[in-house]
C-alpha cells in the first residue's frame, strides 16, 4: 500500500496572525520607513526632505501655536460631514437600485457616466452655486465620497449567491426575508469595499476643496507652507491626513469585524 506524499503546508495552513504580532510588525516597519526618512534628509537637501526630528520640532510649535488642532477640527468636520452625507444617500439608493431591476437598470448608465467624471470639473460651478463656505466644501466631498459607496452597494445588492436564494424559496420564505437574511448580509463585503474607497477620495477632496475655495483646514496649510518651501511643517501636516487615514480605515476595520457577526 502506496502512501501519498505528505502535504505542503501552505499560508493558510499556519492561521491568522496574532494581534501583538500584527501590531509588533507594524511598529517594526514603521521603524524602518524612519530611518529611511533620515537617510533621504540626510543625503538630500534639508529644504526639500526634512528630518524626522525637524519635522517633530515643527509639530511641536504648530501644536503649541493651535494652528494644527484648529486646522484639523475645521478638515475633520469638513470631512465626516462629506462623508457621513454620502453614506446616508449612497447606501439606501445603492439597495434600491439592486433590488429593483428596472430602477437599477434605469439609473446605472447615468451613475457610472457621472462616476467617470473627474469631479474637479464641478468645483467652478458648486463654487457659484454655493459660494466659498462650509456648504462647497462639504458637497465636494459628498461628491467624490458617494459614487464608490453607491456602485458597491449596487454590486453587492446584485451579486446575491442565486443558490441560496432558490434554497430559501424552495423552503417557503418570502421575498422579504430572502432580501434581509441573504441579499443584504451579501452585500455587506462589497458595501465595507465602498466606504473604504469612499473614505479614501473623500479624504483627498477634502484637501481639494480647502484649496479651491476658502484656504483653511489642513488642505490650507498644505498650502501656504508648500509655497513657502516651509517642508517641515509640510511632513507634518502630510502626516496629520495619514493619521485621519489610519483612523477611518481601522473605524471601518472594527465596523466589518462587528458587521460579520450579523452574517453569521
């Protein structure tokens, strides 16, 4: 009797990473991009890369002068405001249009023309329409936040597992308690993608609209320091948009994991 070849433990085989270990790689790496950031301000010109410990000097003036927490209030509301907006208004319209195959159908080909429209080319006309204030700012990000939340929802919506759906009817479940317990639990991964990608281009018109319109906020200072070759407070204010970044992706991380107990 013949015996097979033993089988090659593969990544899967060896498990989730712990947490501390995830947590000891991240801190690891993060060394790593530092020292990497002093060599480049070591062997490049100061004016253009600054070091690490110019650039924790910088925050510590910006922080002690409050030009850096009212910047990042004023981009932080901005910002959830934009967002918050879009996700109240993509999410719903998003399960409509999957659940509805003709308003889907109907709605689709002017949702993906608008989404493959650069929405810098709006800013003139919110700017007319809106003025300078909170309210431009707020809808530019509304703007480039909603398309990728209502796309992914639409997806998710449509992209329901047809098995499982004929295996609930088969047993006598109506339509509502097919679209609760199987349609909409299906959709959440490509709803999560959505809010993620929405994060990400809601961040970034965040800085745009700061500075089309009113130079404040985080995206003003990025500004009025990158002109002035002032590149230590630059890296920080750079660092300040990671850090909310960081925070949204990780809100969103905790969102998915509590989420994924509801498909269960």
């Amino acid at each position: 009797m013949t015996q097979s070849p033993p089988k090659a433990m593969t990544v899967q085989d060896g498990g989730e990473p712990g947490p501390w270990l995830v947590a000891a790689t991240r801190v690891g790496f993060l060394a790593l991009l530092i020292v990497l950031w002093w060599i480049a301000s070591v062997n490049v010109a100061r004016n253009i890369v600054p070091s690490p410990w110019a650039t924790l000097q910088a925050a510590g003036g910006l922080l002690q002068e409050g030009r850096l927490q009212t910047a990042f209030v004023d981009s932080v509301s901005i910002y959830l405001s934009g967002y918050g907006l879009a996700i109240l208004c993509a999410i719903p319209l998003g399960v409509a249009m999957g659940a509805f195959n003709l308003f889907g159908r109907t709605l689709e080909i002017y949702v993906y023309a608008l989404s493959a429209t650069p929405r810098v080319a709006f800013i003139p006309l919110i700017i007319v329409l809106l003025g300078l204030g909170s309210e431009a700012k707020v809808f530019i990000v509304f703007l480039g936040a909603v398309m990728p939340i209502l796309i992914n929802t639409y997806a998710g919506v449509r992209q329901s597992d047809p098995e499982l759906i004929e295996m609930a009817r088969s047993v006598g479940a109506g339509r509502f308690r097919i679209f609760t317990r199987i349609v909409l639990p299906g959709a959440v991964p490509y709803v999560i993608v959505g809010l993620r990608l929405g994060a990400t281009i809601g961040l970034i018109n965040t800085v745009v609209a700061e500075l089309y319109t009113a130079v404040r906020g985080l995206g003003g200072l990025l500004a009025i320091y990158g002109n002035t070759f002032r590149m230590a407070e630059y890296f920080v204010i750079v660092l300040s948009l990671a850090v909310i970044g960081v925070i949204v992706t990780e809100g969103l991380r905790f969102v998915e994991m509590r989420l994924a107990k509801w498909r269960r």
